[in-house]
C-alpha cells in the first residue's frame, strides 16, 4: 500500500474495556466505535480527512506509535493511495477531489447510535457525510455515505460512490462468498487474496448469489473459531464489492453500487446517499457470522409487518396447472391443500389476461375473463370458506409485446431507438426510473388488492436488464436509470406494503435471482431457487443459511428429482421444513398414504417453526465437505432446539471404516449445565456432552432424514 501515515497520536488511547458505543476522545477528532467484539478507531489529524487506524478486536490497547492503516474516505484526488469511495467531476471539468473535515456529530435519535463524519471540498461547494451506525447487539456496523451539492449555481456528476471501505492489517487472507446461476445459486468459493484485486459484481440486477462476504486468515479460521471480517450490500441493483491486497499486505475493502456505466448529476442543493453496508467481525469463526447477519436481518431488516410472525404453510399451483388455470381445477387442488393443513393458496403465473403461455400478457394486471368469466372473486370466496387465505402471482417490472401495455406504450420499456430490443423469455422490462411506469403499477396492483381479498402477492423477476437506455430522459440523465430504478422499486413497495400492511410479499426472481438485505427489508421472504430438486437444495439451502435467516428462505416440496433417485416425500419435506415451507405438487395425484405423510408434515412445521423462523440458527455439517448436512435451530428462551439431519450417501459396504466420519454430531446454542431430552433417542444428555462430545442420531442409508426435536428439562 503506498499509503505513507505520518501523524504520530499524542494520546493513549486503551481500548480494553468498551465502556460506550461510541467513544469521543478529549481532542473531539478520535472516535472508538465499539461493536460486539470488535472496535473501529477513526481519527481525524488537524483538519486533513479522517483516516483510519484500527479494525478487528477491542482486547487491543493503542499506543502512542499508532499509524492510521488507510483513509477513511478515500477519494479520486491527490496522491493514489487506493480505490476511491468517491469519484466526481465538477463544472470545471476538474476532476479530483480534496477533502478537509468539518465537523462530526453523534446522532441518537435512532435506536442505534451513528457517527456522523462531515468533510467537505476546500475549494467546491460540495460535502460528503459519512453514517457510521454502530450495532454492537449484533456486532455489527452499517456505513452509508452522502454526496450533497452545496452550491448554487453549477451541477456535479457523481460518477462512484460506494457504501464505505475498510482495511484489514497486513496478513494472509482467503475471500469466502456466494455466488450462483440459474438452478444453482448460493455456491460457496473462496480464494485467495494475493496482491491485485478481487471484484465480485452484478451488472444486469441479478446475481443468483449475493454481496455477502467474509475475508478471514488464509487456513485458519474454521466455522467455530477464528477471526473474519463480513457484510454484505443493502441494495437490489447493480452491486459490486472489492477486495485489494497491496503489495504491503494490507487488504482493503469496498462494496456499494456498482458504478460501471452509472453516474448521478446533483444539481445545487440536491444530495445522494448510498445504500446502507452492513459489515462485522467477530472472533467465533463462521458462526459468528452467520449468528451476527442472520441475526440482525431477522430481528432488524426483514420487512416490519409481519417481522417475528411464523411463516404459513404455502400452496402454489404453478407445478400442478402451469398457465392453464381455471376456477374449478384450483377449487380441486385448494380441497386437497386444506386437508393437508395448508394455510395460504397461492395461484402462480397465467391468471391475467392474455396469459396463455409466456408470450403474451405480461403487463396488463387484470384478470382473464376466459378463464375465470366471473373474475377471482367467487374462487376467492370459496378458498376462503375453507378457511385459508389466497395469494396470487405477478411480474410487475415486465411486459410481453403481446399486451395492451405495449401496444399503448412501446417507449415504456428500457431501450435505445436505434438498437435491437432484446427480449428474454419473451419480455422486456419496463423503464421503472420512469414516473408514469412507476405511477402504472403502482395503480395496477393497488387496484387488484383492493378489489380482491388477496393476502399474499408472488413478485417475480424473470430476466436482466439490458439496453438501458431512456431516451426520453436526455442525454445527461440517461446513465441515472439503473439507480432510478431501484428507487421507484423500492418506493413501490414501501406504498403497497403502507397500503396493505397485511398482505405478505414474496420476493422471486427466476429463483433466488435477486436476493439481497435491499429486498429483505421490503418483503417478507425470498424464493431461493427454482431448483427444488431435495438433494440439490440441501447445498443450496446450506449456503443461504450460513448468511439469511430461515424465516426468509421460501422451500417448495415438488415432484423435481434431477438425480432419479426417486425420493419419498418425507425426505423431501424434510429439507423443505427448515425453511418457509410450500407445496408445489399436483396433490390431485397424490395416494391417501402421501396425503397423510404430508399432513403429518405440515403439521411437525407448525410445531417447530417458531424455533425455526424465530430462533437463532447454525450449521452443524456442511454438505460441501462431509456426505450429510446437518443444521439447528433453539428458541429463544433456549427451552427448544431443533436438528435436522439429511444423508447424501451411503457408506459403501467396501469402504474402510477408519475412512468414515464420525456419526456424532456435536450440537450448539444450548446451555452446558442444562439437561435435555431428545425425541426419539433415549436417555438425558448433558448440555456440555451434546455441545462437546455430540450424539448419533438415527438417521442411517442414502436420502434419509430426521428432524429430532430436543427439549430442555
Ligand atoms: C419463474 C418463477 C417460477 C414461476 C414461473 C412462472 O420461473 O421462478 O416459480 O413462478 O416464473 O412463470
């Protein structure tokens, strides 16, 4: 790194016991932010731009020989010494910055306390105001950083603006993230960080993996113990994060919007703020932060209407009917699913008008007369009667050429008049950035809602962006479209959910497509993947689980076996209980002896979920690196924990014993002194045995599972 820190402190700093969130030294330019374990120590020399000189744990006493390991705000200016968090041009045509502070300011109006860091231009009308909120319940930090033009006269152009940047002390370090395709989404990789560096991004709104991140000591942290730095980005768009390794050995890391053909004009007066980064580090290896994230984002992030309610039992046709719907076949499927317990029947894709196959219809938010000649009403009443509540499908950032919207509106849609509109799956999307499309859907949906009692609405977003372009827009506003969009996205759904604080919202996206703490906190849960092959979603559902809670994460039980293995479906429901659990079936063809394993099911789910969605959770085996996967969850109160087991494969007869795991599985979160019973194993267990010494449980053969219920005596 060549950034070269010649301030020597004059003060001691001891960090030793954190006695506040946020610590101001005599001087009023040295902060202490102290967060879980960790403490975050800005200083601020004579006015010259905040820097920073310590991040990762608070047992660390300062020394008057401290340097700073890297600004705190960065900026395209002045001597390279990283990547910028900033990058303007001013009226002039100058393009660097040069920052001196201002002033802070600590804000405690908020449940949590936040340090404000105010710099401004010595010689531009311009102030960028960092947000640093210290979250120490969670161990966390959440930056968001602000550009406002302060001028009167002339415009700036944003052309980067990034969420915060950290640095980690010089080390060896290995990057873990997830990252995904169609059908395959959260994969975990990890990679070394050398010297150079490692961008992950998404450049077309979809990522199939997510921005979460952890950069820990190469080889030595494990998923209990260790150090690791993490976060990840609170933003559906284009995100990007970045980690750079200097030749020094020093890491930096950076993550915000990906500015990669974006940038903002600020006329005088007007400001920008980034999505907010939440970011941590902890001490407990990769469990500490999956407890920190998953954590937070259930208690704090996941959409407040019905944040800490148990998720219900789902019903959707789309397996069963496809786009051929009509009233009396879903009135046959709903009698089947109010049996089996389930609590919300949702019809999927093909109900509005012109939707016949996916050619057509996307757009036009009515329903269609010739499938249901007297509209959704009589089948909602019906549904109704049976006692479950009724949801429904839409795409409302889309449209097919073949609907009314198009044909009324072709310059609705992302594009420039003098390329080709691609199409993917048929459609195009909808230029959301625009007032009247944003003002289109939001009356379309609106009016749906009101005019039927619908309770759950299926928000699907089936393909990427490309030519984005917004003629109408001129040439200055055109590159604002991706961030426009995502702020009308996030307008629209903060209206509806005003306006039907009852009615829950999954967030689809051909998957788990757009996954993200952004479109967490505006619904209530995610559809992690199309992909509801049992076996294929254990890897999946493991990895999401490392970083969401279980309460967001949507697990369909479905016909799908890509591997022929031809599971029962208790397996199956086995991996779908340990998330929000839906049934994608045709129940019609479904024998009385898998009507009754399912019920069964639906109603252990209602049993444990609110341990599951409620309580905190670990992973005890990863499917990456053992032939199972096991998971936990315990309650609040700590009085209930429950573990579910999948095997993947069999030991082979042939194989040699000493080559096999050990069949215990050594538990977590419970109490060392307490005593416990297990369902369906004999006997009492200690605490301190199950948490050190483990337990076998019953679960024997390839595709076999167990969801053991364990109680505190
Ligand atoms: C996407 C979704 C599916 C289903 C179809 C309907 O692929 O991920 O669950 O809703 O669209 O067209």
């Amino acid at each position: 790194m060549k950034y070269i820190p010649t301030f020597i402190f004059l003060i001691l700093f001891s960090l030793t016991a954190p006695a506040e969130d946020i610590k101001t030294y005599d001087d009023g330019k040295s902060w202490t932010l102290f967060s879980g374990v960790s403490a975050y120590n800005i200083r601020v020399r004579d006015n010259a731009p905040a820097e920073l000189y310590h991040f990762g744990t608070a047992a660390r006493d300062f020394s008057l020989q401290d340097k700073a390991v890297g600004p705190e705000l960065p900026v395209r200016g002045g001597h390279y010494v990283c990547r910028p968090v900033a990058e303007v041009v001013f009226n002039d045509g100058v393009r660097d910055l040069e920052l001196e502070f201002v002033k802070y300011e600590i804000d405690r109006t908020g449940e949590y306390p936040v340090l404000v860091l105010v710099h401004k231009d010595i010689h531009y009308p311009l102030e960028i105001i960092e947000y640093i909120k210290v979250i120490d319940d969670y161990g966390l930090y959440e930056k968001r950083t602000e550009i406002r033009n302060t001028g009167k006269k002339h415009d700036v152009v944003i052309e980067n603006l990034q969420s915060g940047n950290f640095y980690l002390p010089k080390d060896q370090y290995e990057m873990y993230s997830l990252t995904g395709h169609w059908g395959d989404e959260f994969q975990p990789s990890v990679t070394l960080l050398t010297p150079g560096v490692k961008s992950v991004e998404v450049k077309n709104f979809r990522s199939f993996g997510s921005s979460f991140f952890a950069v820990r000591p190469e080889g030595e942290t494990s998923r209990t113990s260790g150090k690791v730095w993490f976060g990840t980005l609170k933003y559906s768009g284009n995100w990007r994060m970045d980690f750079e390794k200097f030749t020094t050995g020093e890491v930096q890391v950076a993550s915000g919007i990906n500015f990669w053909d974006q940038s903002m004009t600020l006329k005088p007066g007007e400001s920008f703020v980034s999505p907010e980064w939440v970011f941590g580090y902890t001490e407990n290896g990769m469990d500490g932060v999956t407890g920190s994230l998953t954590g937070y984002t259930r208690d704090k992030i996941v959409h407040p209407s019905h944040r800490g309610q148990v998720r219900p039992v789902l019903y959707n046709s789309w397996y069963a009917t496809e786009f051929d719907v009509n009233e009396e076949q879903q009135l046959e499927l709903a009698g089947i699913a109010k049996d089996l317990g389930v609590e919300i029947f949702v019809i999927d894709d093909g109900w509005f008008k012109g939707r016949f196959n996916d050619n057509g219809g996307l757009g036009d938010w009515t329903v269609d007369r010739t499938k249901f000649p007297d509209g959704l009403s009589p089948l909602i009443r019906k549904i109704n009667e049976m006692g479950m509540d009724f949801g429904i499908w839409i795409e409302p950032e889309m449209v097919n050429e073949n609907s009314d919207l198009y044909r009324a509106h072709p310059d609705w849609v992302l594009h420039y008049p003098t390329r080709t509109r691609h199409t993917y799956r048929n459609q195009l999307m909808l230029n959301l950035a625009r007032e009247d499309v944003y003002q289109y859907l939001y009356r379309s949906i609106s009016a749906l809602l009101k005019e039927y009692n619908i309770k759950y609405v299926k928000w699907d977003f089936n393909r990427g962006i490309s030519e984005p372009g917004w003629p109408d827009a001129g040439k200055d506003s055109q590159r604002t479209v991706r961030i426009r969009y995502v702020q009308n996205l996030y307008r629209l759904y903060d209206a509806l959910r005003a306006e039907f604080p009852d009615v829950w919202f999954e967030n689809c996206a051909s998957g788990g497509g757009r996954v993200d703490l952004g479109l967490i906190s505006k619904t209530d849960f995610c559809w992690a993947s199309d992909n509801t092959d049992p076996v294929d979603r254990t890897f999946i559902q493991y990895s999401y689980l490392g970083a969401f809670p279980a309460n967001t994460m949507i697990s369909w039980v479905t016909f799908e076996d890509h591997h022929r293995q031809g599971h029962p479906i208790d397996f199956k429901f086995d991996v779908a209980l340990c998330g929000v659990l839906g049934i994608g079936y045709d129940i019609t063809e479904w024998t009385d002896e898998e009507k009754t394993v399912a019920a069964g099911k639906v109603a252990l789910y209602k049993e444990i979920r609110e341990t599951v969605h409620n309580g905190e959770q670990y992973l005890l085996v990863s499917p990456y690196l053992s032939d199972r996967s096991a998971l936990q969850f315990v309650s609040r109160d700590g009085k209930e924990s429950v573990v579910f087991v999948y095997n993947l494969a069999e030991d082979l007869q042939n194989s040699s014993p000493e080559t096999r795991s050990s069949p215990l599985i050594t538990l977590k979160g419970l109490d060392p002194d307490a005593d416990y019973r297990i369902d369906g194993i004999e006997g009492i267990h200690s605490g301190a045995s199950l948490l050190n010494y483990g337990v076998e449980f019953p679960v024997y053969g390839a595709y076999k599972s167990g969801i053991f219920k364990i109680h505190r005596i």
